[in-house]
C-alpha cells in the first residue's frame, strides 16, 4: 500500500489541478457512455432485438479508471492534511 501511495503522490504532483482533470475525465466517460447507450437502445428498438449491452464495457473501464484516480487523488489530499496537521502541532 505504501509503493500505491508513493506512486499516487508523484503522479498528484505532476498534475497541480488533478481534481479538475479527473472531473472533466469522467464527464467525458459519462458523456461517450450515454451516447452509447442511446446509440444502443436505436439498435434495439429499430431491430426488434435485445443486443447485448456493449456500452456497458466503457462504464466499466471508465468506472475503474476514475475510481483508480480518485483513490490516489484522495491518498494524496490525506498525505497533505496531514503535513499541514503536523505543521500545526509543531508550533
């Protein structure tokens, strides 16, 4: 866990607005996922057939990815309250 939050803390530091990017990361995933739905439910409705639900396989990928960005995000947003917090306590 401890090599995950090193490698979170310098791929964070790379990206002085990672929250942003992660933000417009995921309106981007939701944005494709949805036009890929719509895309999906015409093929259904026009054909009669219940295809399957290939769109699904983007939500997935872009769930974890998001998540995986996220999660190291979060890890070093933790790392940096902390410094601030022992920053505090030695005054």
């Amino acid at each position: 866990m401890a090599a995950l939050d090193q490698i979170g803390k310098t791929v964070m530091k790379e990206l002085p607005n990672a929250r942003t990017a992660l933000r417009i990361a995921a309106a981007v995933a939701v944005g494709a996922t949805a036009i890929q739905f719509v895309v999906w439910l015409l093929i259904v409705l026009i054909s009669g057939h219940l295809a399957s639900p290939w769109w699904m396989w983007t939500l997935l990928v872009a769930g974890v990815l998001a998540g995986a960005g996220w999660l190291l995000n979060g890890s070093r947003a933790a790392a940096r309250h902390q410094a601030e917090a022992d920053a505090w306590d030695a005054r």
